[in-house]
C-alpha cells in the first residue's frame, strides 16, 4: 500500500461548510408539526417530591402537554449504566461497587439541582418554558452532600439509604512493598491536592429530536451525542423496540469532549414524548441548563505520598483518593480506575499503594471528559515529584530525568492490571527522550537564567513541568463498513461519530490509501446507527486506532476484490494487479490502465454474460483492541506572577508529545492546542462552584469561565514518534492528551514562581484570588 | 432560556418616551443597548411588562466636548466613543478596550452602562472620578444629578423609575494632568474583580494639584477615595506618600466576597491598584490626556 | 402582540411579523432559516451567534429581532461570493485549520469581517483581543490567530508597482 495520504496535512474536508455557515446541527433541524420541549428542574439539590400541580401549565394556551413521571411511567426505566468491572481486573482487584440507575424523571425524590421534575410541550420554546414557570411542585428538603470527604464519613446523611453509606465504589491495588520502600526512603513529602469540578462546555449545548412513525412503528431521534449506538442501546431498553426500528442521527456536533458521551435523560425523554404526543419534539438544552444538567467532571482529591533516595531515585507513592461521583455513579469503575491505572505515568517507581474511594454527593453526576481520571491524578503525581524536588534540593526537570521510563524499559510492565482487565503494559515510547525534547524546545538553561535575572527586577517568572502517560483507544472494538458505488467512489460507514475532530479527513485518507483511489472519491458517514448496526462511539481518544484500523482492514478486502475482479478482466495474475489513482493496471502493461467503473461494470451481470467476479465491492470488519497504546508527552508551562494583585500570566506553553504514526499533521496538533486550552482552563479559571447546600454557583458564562484568546498563548509542539504495534498503522490515540498535563504543568509553575514566599499549591484553579491568598499575610 | 413576554415602544420623541415610562407603572425599563438587560431578560432575571425602546430617539447620538466637559448622549455606543477617543482621550480609550468585546461595546451605549450601575463596571467609576453628572429627563423635566448623589446600591441609582437619563457629562481632567487605570479581572473584558481610576495635577511648585481616585468592584457603588484625593492634593508627591494615600484609601472600602474573590482580596488589591494608578497618573502628568 | 419590521439581510430585503420577546438570533434561524448564525449561551458571553448590523458585528441574541426593523443585516450565509467559491478569510480558516467542530466559527468569522476592515494589518495581540469576545472550545485559538494573520495578507492590497 502507499501512503499517499497518510501523514499529509491534506486539508479538511468538511470545512467549506462549516464556513459557509451550511453544517447541519440538531438545532438547524426542523420537522413539520414539531413541538418544543422544556423543562422542569429541580432547584433543590435533595429533596422528597411531595405534589406535582401541571394544571396551571396546561392551562396556557399553545401547550400541548405537561409530562410527570406517572404520565410517561412505562418507558422509565433506569438509565443505562457504564464501566462495570471487567473480569481480568475483578480477578486482580477487590472491587466493591454499587450502581443504581438514574430515572429520566424524579419520580419522587430529587437528587441534586437540575435533576429533571416535569417536561411540557409546546408551540414554541418560549410558550413552553412560560408553562415550565406554572408547573408547581411541592419540595419537601433533605439532607444534603455538597463535600466529597464529609459526605464519605461514617456519620453523613446517606444518599441511598438501602447502601448504608455514600461510598459507591472503594478498591486498593497497588504492587511492590510501598510501606518498604517508604521507610527506606530518606526524603519522604506527602500533601493533599484537590483537583476542583470543571467541565468540558461544549460550544453547541446539548440537543435532541425525536419523530415517531406510527406506519411502521419507527422512531428517528437526531441527538448531539458521541455515542450514537450507546443511545440506541438505552431506547432499546427503555422502548423495547428492535434496534433496527430505532435510528439515532448525530449530524454535525459543535464538540462533545466526553460531556455528550454521556448517558442522558433527555435520550429518552424526547422519544418518549414524541411517542407519547405523537408529534415530533425538538429540545435544544440552554447554557443554563447545561451547567446543572449535562455531566460534570474531575472533583477529586488525593492524600498523597512519595518516598525517594538522596539522590532522587523514587521509592514508593502511596495515594488515597476520594472521586466525588455527583449523585449517580453511572459510569463505574471508569474514572477511579483510570485515576489509579495513570498515577505513576512516566515514572519509575517500584512499589504503589492506593485506595480509592469512589463517593455520591447530592450534585451533577460525574462523567469523563477529555482524560478522565488523568488530568487529576497527574496533577496529583507531578505536584508531590515537584514537593520531592524541593525537599531533596533538585532541579524538578533533574529529579525527572532520574525517574523518567526510557525506550530500553519498552514494554514495560506496571504490575497492576488496565481498566479492561488485560496487563498495563506500555506499548511503546521514551519518556525521558519526551522530557529532553521538551527541555530543548524551551532551552530549559535559559529559561532557569532568565527567571533569575527577572526575579532581581522583582519579577516573578515560574517554570513548571508535567509527564503523562496514557492509555488510549480503549477497546474492545469499533467497526467499519467500506463499499464501493458503481463510478468506483467509496462510502466509508463507521460506528465512531464525530464532534469537529476532523474524521470525514483522517478517515478518508487511510481508506482512499487503502483502496488506491482519490481522496476525493471517499464519503465518510459517521454518527447514524442506520448506517452500521454495531458501533462503540467516539471518546476516550480512540477513534483513529479502532475505527482507522476497522476502516484500513475494510479496505484492503475491497481492494482484494477490486484486484480479483481486474485480474479477471485483464486477464492477468492478481498479484500483477495495481491499484491506483482510481484505475488498476497490471504491472509492466501501461497501456492496461483501466478506470475502477470499467472493472465494477465488467463485474455486473448483463443478459449476455454473468460478471467476471461476484458484484461485491463491499467489506465490514470490526477491529478488535483487546488493550490500548500508550501515548506520551512533557508539558512545559511558564508563567509571570503579579505578586501585588496575584494575577498569573501564562507566557509560554509547550508540548512534546508521542501518539505514534500520523494520520494528518494538523488535525493532530489542532488536537493538542485545544486538549491544552482545556486544561489551562482547569489550571486558571473554571470551576464548577456549590455552596454548602449543593446549591451550583455557577449558572452562566459569567461565572464559568472559558479561557479566551486572551489568556492562552501561542502552543508549542515537539512531535516524537513511537509507534504502537497493536495496530496495523502504529497509531496511538491523541484526542484528549492535551488536556492531561496543564493544570499540573501550571500549578507547578505558580508554586515555582513563588517559592521565595513559601507559597504551597494545593488545588486549581489559581485565579487572582486563591493566588494571592498563597502569598500570606506580607 | 427566552424572555418572558413583554410590550414593546419605540417612542420617536422624548416627551413620548417619558410618557411611556411614566405610563408603565414601574414595570417598564428602558432599551438602549440592551447588552446588561437583553441577558437579565432571556435568564428571567428582569421581568419588564413594558420595554421602552430609545434607539429611534432623535438627537441623542451626539459626542460634544466643550468648555472643558465632555456630554455624551443617551445612544452614543461605547464603541463610538472608543473610536472618538483613539486620537483625543488616551484614558477613555484605555478604559474602553476593558469594557466587554467590539460585539458588545458596538451596541451598549455608555449611558446605558452608566445608569446600569454594576459596581464592577468600569465607566461608573470614571464618572465618579471625573466629577460627572448624569442628565435626566422626567414628567417633571430635566434634572442634573453629580455623579457622587447617583450611585446608590448594585444596580440602583437616583434615577427615578419614569425618568430617562439623555446624556452624561465628564469634566475632562485639566491640561497637564495625568490619568492611570487599572483592574484585574478574571479575563479579558470581564467585570472587574477590583479597579481603580486616579487623575492627578501638579501645581506650579512641585506638589499636586486636586487629585482625583475612584474604585470599581470595591462596593456596593463605584466608591470615590476623598480622603485619600485630599490627603495629597497640594502634597510634593513621594512614592511613600502615595502608598500611604493608596493605603489609606482602600482600608476605608467595604467590598464583598462572591466565588471569584474575597473581600479581603479585593480590599488588598485596592490598595495596589490606586497605588498604580497614582504612580500612573504621576508619570503623565504633562502628557495627552 | 405582534410588530411588523422590514430588515434587509444579506442584500435581500424582508417583511415579517415578529413577537417582541424573539431575538434577532431566533429570527434569523427560524423565520428566515438562517442556520448559520448559531446560538450558544443566549446571554451573550460567547459570541457564536455574532452577525453584522449595518456592517459593525453584534451579538444577535442580544438585541431583539424587533429593534432590527429598518436595518442591515450580514449572516455568514451573506460572507462568501455567489459563484461558490470561500471570502479570502474563509479560505484562510479552511487553509490554517482555524476551526474544529464549526459552531463558533461563523461568529468568529463575522467578527473577522468587521476587524479586518477597520484594521487590516492587525499584530498578534491585536487580533487575540478581537478575538477574546469569541469562545472557541476546540482549537486553542492559534490556528485562528494564523488564520486571520493569513487573512489580512490575503486581503491586504498588492503593493504598488514600480514605475
């Protein structure tokens, strides 16, 4: 196969449209007789439903429907739920888990702020949210869990009473003696770190439309999500329909980050209305309601502990963790699991111990978003190794170098197993190689020169560091479908769906390199169960590996056929069969040169003569990843203090990164610029914020505070490359990698930037406020 | 998240206007820019039965500096003004660029975000700085209210609830005088967290002229330091005494906490900003105002 | 009640009837089917739904679609030439990657229009804060910091010739 289109920065392909202002969002839909839903929410964040009053509502004229629990009560079966324990890892780990399914309507308790009370459908969104306002609902108010350690106390209220406690999830893994090794140490740091609630706010808030047909009892439901076929599992369940008379559509989705992985009440509250009414409804989430009810994220803390020799040589970590899970643990051993799998990333370390505590506070529910469990746990990790740099008296980038993995460790066993059960086992990379990179690109001399000069003019520059690395494109599988039109174009299904990471590009490169056929020639068809019957769905930074290598393997077996059939044709021996550019040859014939629509049509019966192959230019495969590859990269963040006003600047951000073979260069750095955004988002500015009565603080953009143009500086990248061997591309997952280390990077940099007042950073985000706060009382 | 209904007027005279405010019973508000009420609208924050909407006001859209007063009308936009001030007010030029983004300033008129009075916005500070006055037009006729009788509480002010302010007037600082601002905000074109506004003069021998301080996101209201203006005014200006009225001017504020600051923070930052801001104005003193 | 307004949008001029309390955002999408301009916060801190009135870019959600009568209007769907083809700065975000998912881009582009126009040879800092009344969530900014970099050259007229 040539690659003339992997690794290209071919541009993309589905831009034209998005500029011209033609993509096509769920709220860019609209169906004849279609009504608008909006909804009752909670304003409690526990509570006892008492009485549901709708008539008031129902009274408004243009309002169709006023929809409780009991009006929808057959469909309302518990949501789906995520991230049960996979045999390999419940055969290593002592796993105790307790998951209960939310209900996508309150049926008579609510469980935290935003939860859903009522739906009511109406002409239009405004009449609707006018009878929304006369719903009236008597509360009756319990006892709240707005903090994630107290409410994991023997004495807190307890969320389920049939648990006993609030404690969802709790496990200790580890491996190596670390009670040894951190009596053996002769430096010993430990601190708590918390890593605050924030989110991924898509753009594009979320949104669903559902049209039932009653002809042939089939229901369409176009919705915002990442995981198209997960929702149609759920509507299954729920409806109890056949999968194939549910299609669930994502079109064009304005970012997703794992916020729109999520399972929803929405999901199936829209269908059912649509069943129920009989009538298309559209519901288009506001940003008011996103914030209390779209999936929340991190919000966790560490107690942790790390033990070295003199010389830096690193001993033992010792973690306890609280996740403060929100009030449902619908995803499992999902996020603990990767906070514990991520804990030592690049490091050497030869003994761990860590206990978890997965804890149901009475809040939004805690789902993944870009990294999971990563971005806490390697600020977590890269915070102490700094603390250890000061206490041993070392350059943090020099207590790295002694501790970084390198490609002569590779495959290098951590001696716990992964989140799917199989061995954590690196694939491939260089960590130290990744930090020298990333010391090189920044010239790490200077920058340590240049801070000391600044600091006599009484400026306060920092330099902090991060490492990370990461599982990606978890398995266990995702599917493609490649079939070739009678011109010889391809229409590329696939089970992954997209939300602005490029896929109609990076898809149809590898395909069009697989077939020999031109980039243009390929249509990428995401996001629609219609499509493909089995898909896993885009997160987790797994699309490129198992969807690239589904849609890789699909087209080498059409290939296979195109060759077939053009020997038949040509009359010559497969193996002299090329193809390319759209056309097949036999080899050392030019002249033979053939268009593909010749061979499919010689392959189409006529009256005169069967075809000279079977008329099938058609494979599916679904690629099996039993485990992940890892990823890599270093972090360099600089920042300026203003220690008069507390105001931290960020003035350079630098990645050096691994995510083995490159399907196209620009999309992969875009990738990064906008994972470390993010996270320099966690690292200064947002936080989702309750008050102590699990009342959420932040209801709008101006108290959630995306990072603008203004706050970010231009992003640097180092690529490395190591390719994995578990697919046939060496590809490696590099979705949500950017992400991952700013906060720790940022924090570090802060801590360094005032480390002459003794300043100690425990949580983000380090607005003006918390930052002066550090400087004390001077 | 759309805004309940209303009525909606767009008078075409003044009188119209006032009659259709006095007309609302209190439940009417006025549509200028739109860019603070337009939001409290679609949250149902605001629940007006009556928008009154002045943009087709004739004679209102008027940028006018003269005898040492600088009157600008009720629809002059924020950005007008920014555009006006590029090559005549390095100050409101600079205080302009921190007030929201060009979509924003392109349709909020500088009255408009006057009379809004969020003690964290940046222009009702200035107004209080530069000795200001707030034009108003009742059933009763046309009032002059000074800036420093305007700002009663977050979000109220002296303006009745039929009245209509038509214009704001600044005294524009004397020639030769200096002006320093400065805020910390979370983010580019965000609210202050705290900020601080300061003009000063030097007199002949070497002291200061009258010196001017104002606070934003300090209070309830923009807070002007006259104290601290008095403490200096007439005073050889030494960095110690200027840290010294700096001090003493923020030690006199009562700011409030809210998730992006304590109050101690912004009592603490006061303090360093009207320090800046003074050392600022000092600097210019002689330069464009 | 209802209020007659006639706007022009995209050179094409429109009569409708429209309730006070709809945007100038929900007007556009729904009674004129102007999907572009999008709509992401309706308080007006992110900028998605920004379009020009009379040439200057505002926030569409923040005005009413009322207050537009006897105005001019420019939508995304009005940026780019009839025959096809992409505006130079659109050409310019597809050219430098200066988009991911799309949804903020038209406002971002709208407002790019504006800028250029007022300052065609804009710094690096200059475009980040136009840029800051924008929230992109995706891209970081760089690549639209280039993109509009890559605009201004594109747009900028060709230099004099020599005698």
């Amino acid at each position: 196969m040539g690659a003339k289109y992997f690794g290209a920065s071919v541009r993309r392909r589905e831009d034209p449209r998005y500029l011209r202002g033609e993509g096509r969002f769920v709220d860019d839909i609209k169906l004849p007789g279609m009504l608008h839903a909006a909804f009752v929410r909670s304003p409690y964040a526990h509570a006892r439903i008492t009485a549901i009053r709708t008539e008031p509502a129902r009274a408004l004229p243009g309002v169709a429907h006023v929809y409780t629990f009991a009006d929808l009560e057959r469909w309302m079966k518990p949501l789906p739920l995520f991230g049960a324990i996979p045999p390999g890892l419940s055969a290593r780990v002592a796993v105790t888990m307790r998951q209960v399914g939310q209900l996508a309507m309150c049926r008579d308790e609510v469980r935290h702020v935003g939860e859903i009370v009522a739906m009511v459908l109406a002409g239009s969104r405004a009449l609707a949210e006018d009878a929304a306002e006369r719903v009236q609902v008597d509360y009756e108010p319990l006892p709240v869990l707005a903090d994630v350690i107290a409410a994991a106390q023997p004495d807190a209220p307890v969320l389920y009473p049939e648990w006993g406690d609030n404690i969802a999830l709790s496990f200790r893994t580890g491996f190596g003696d670390a009670e040894a090794g951190l009596r053996e140490a002769h430096v010993r740091v430990r601190e708590r770190f918390t890593i605050p609630r924030y989110v991924g706010m898509p753009i594009e808030t979320r949104g669903v439309i559902a049209q039932w047909d009653p002809r042939d009892g089939t229901l369409t439901s176009w919705n915002g999500t990442q995981v198209v076929h997960f929702v149609q599992q759920g509507l299954v369940a729920a409806l109890g329909l056949p999968p194939h008379k549910i299609r669930v559509i994502a079109p064009d989705v304005g970012g997703g980050f794992g916020t729109k992985a999520n399972g929803y009440p929405e999901d199936l509250l829209i269908p059912a209305a649509a069943i129920a009414s009989r009538r298309p409804v559209k519901w288009i989430e506001d940003r008011r309601e996103h914030m209390m009810g779209s999936a929340h994220a991190r919000a966790q803390v560490h107690d942790i502990e790390i033990g070295a020799r003199r010389d830096g040589t690193m001993l033992a970590v010792r973690d306890r963790i609280w996740v403060d899970l929100g009030a449902y643990n619908s995803w499992g051993i999902v996020l603990p699991y990767n906070t514990v799998a991520h804990l030592l990333g690049p490091h050497r370390v030869p003994s761990l111990d860590v206990e978890c505590l997965g804890v149901v506070t009475t809040k939004t529910p805690n789902a993944p978003y870009r990294g999971a469990g990563r971005p806490e746990t390697v600020f977590a990790m890269d915070r102490i190794v700094d603390r250890l740099a000061r206490a041993l008296g070392m350059d943090p980038a020099d207590l790295r170098r002694r501790n970084y993995l390198t490609e002569a460790d590779m495959p290098y066993e951590l001696h716990i197993p992964y989140r799917d059960g199989n061995p954590l086992v690196y694939d491939s990379g260089d960590f130290r190689a990744g930090l020298e990179a990333a010391l090189a690109a920044v010239d790490y001399p200077a920058l340590r020169a240049e801070q000391a000069r600044l600091r006599e003019q009484g400026i306060h520059r920092g330099i902090g560091i991060s490492g990370y690395v990461e599982g990606t494109a978890i398995g266990p599988y995702e599917g493609a479908t490649v079939r070739l039109d009678p011109s010889g174009h391809a229409v590329v299904a696939t089970g992954a769906c997209c939300q602005g990471q490029g896929h109609e590009t990076s898809f149809a490169q590898i395909a069009a390199d697989a077939l020999g056929i031109p980039l243009e020639w390929v249509t990428v068809v995401g996001g629609d169960t219609a499509a493909i019957p089995f898909g896993v769905g885009t997160f987790a930074s797994r699309s490129a590996v198992n969807a690239g290598s589904s849609i890789h393997e699909a087209s080498g077996r059409v290939r296979d056929k195109i060759v077939a059939a053009a020997a038949a044709l040509l009359e010559a021996s497969p193996a002299d069969i090329e193809v390319s550019d759209g056309a097949v040859s036999v080899r050392g014939a030019p002249g033979s040169a053939t268009p593909l629509a010749a061979v499919i049509r010689a392959a189409t019966p006529t009256f005169a003569r069967p075809g000279v192959t079977e008329l099938d230019f058609e494979a599916t495969v679904y690629h099996h990843q039993p485990t992940v590859t890892y990823t890599s990269a270093v972090h360099v963040a600089v920042v300026d203090v203003d220690t008069g006003t507390g105001a931290v600047t960020l003035r350079r951000y630098l990645v050096a990164h691994d995510c083995g073979k490159i399907i196209n260069p620009v999309i992969v750095e875009g990738q990064i610029h906008g994972g470390v955004a993010q996270g320099v988002g966690g690292g200064l500015l947002e936080e989702m914020v309750y008050d102590e009565q699990a009342q959420l603080l932040t209801g709008t953009f101006m108290d959630y505070l995306v990072p603008t143009a203004m706050e970010l500086p231009d992003i640097e990248t180092v690529h490395l490359e190591y390719p994995s061997p578990r697919n046939p591309l060496g590809m490696k997952g590099i979705g949500e990698g950017g992400a991952i280390s700013p906060p720790a990077a940022i924090a570090n940099a802060v801590e360094d930037a005032l480390a002459s007042f003794g300043a100690k950073v425990t949580r983000t985000p380090l607005g003006p406020s918390v930052v002066l706060g550090l400087l004390g009382e001077s | 998240m759309k805004p309940a209904p209303f009525e909606y007027a767009a008078p075409r005279s003044l009188d119209e206007a006032v009659g259709a405010l006095a007309g609302g019973g209190g439940d009417a508000k006025v549509l200028a820019g739109g860019q603070s009420l337009i939001p409290m609208l679609a949250l149902r924050l605001a629940r007006p039965t009556l928008l009154v909407d002045i943009n087709r006001l004739p004679g209102l859209d008027g940028i006018r500096e003269a005898s040492g007063m600088l009157e600008i009308g009720a629809l002059v936009r924020q950005r007008a003004l920014e555009r006006w001030a590029v090559s005549r007010s390095p100050l409101f030029a600079e205080v302009l660029r921190h007030v929201a983004h060009p979509p924003i300033r392109n349709r909020g008129t500088v009255v408009g975000n006057v009379v809004h009075a969020d003690p964290a916005s940046e222009l009702p500070a200035v107004l209080l700085c530069l000795e200001g006055v707030v034009v108003a037009r009742g059933p009763r006729g046309e009032r002059m209210i000074p800036a420093d009788r305007f700002y009663r509480a977050p979000l109220t002010t002296a303006l009745g609830p039929d009245e209509l302010a038509t214009a704001v007037r600044f005294t524009l600082p004397p020639a030769g005088a200096g002006w320093g601002f400065a805020e910390v905000s979370r983010r580019h074109g965000d609210f202050a967290l705290v900020g601080a506004v300061a003009v000063l003069a030097r007199d002949g021998n070497g002291t200061l002229g009258p010196a001017r301080l104002a606070f934003f996101g300090a209070g309830g209201t923009p807070v002007r330091a006259t104290a601290a203006e008095q403490a200096l005014t007439g005073q050889a200006p030494t960095p110690e005494r200027i840290r010294e009225a700096a001090r003493a001017a923020a030690a006199g504020l009562s700011p409030d906490g809210d998730i992006h600051a304590t109050a101690a923070y912004r009592r603490r930052v006061a303090a360093t900003l009207a320090e800046r801001t003074l050392t600022a104005a000092l600097g210019r003193c002689g330069g464009p105002r | 009640m209802t209020h007659s307004i006639r706007v022009t949008v995209n050179g094409q001029e429109h009569a409708r009837a429209v309730e006070p309390r709809q945007t100038l955002a929900d007007f556009l999408r729904e009674d004129l089917d102007l999907t572009g301009t999008h709509v992401g916060c309706e308080h007006g801190v992110c900028g998605a739904c920004t379009v020009l009135l009379d040439d200057e870019p505002v926030r569409a959600c923040l005005m009413l679609a009322v207050q537009a009568d006897g105005h001019r209007i420019t939508t995304i769907e009005g940026v780019a030439p009839a025959d096809g083809g992409l505006h130079p700065i659109q050409e310019a975000f597809w050219a430098r990657h200066g988009l991911q998912c799309g949804y903020c881009t038209p406002g971002i582009v709208m407002s790019t229009c504006a800028f250029l126009r007022e300052r065609p040879q804009p710094s690096r800092e200059e475009i980040r804060e136009m840029l800051a009344g924008h929230l992109c969530r995706c891209t970081g900014y760089h690549f639209i910091v280039e993109a509009i970099e890559a605009a201004a050259r594109a747009l900028a007229p060709p230099p004099p010739r020599r005698p």
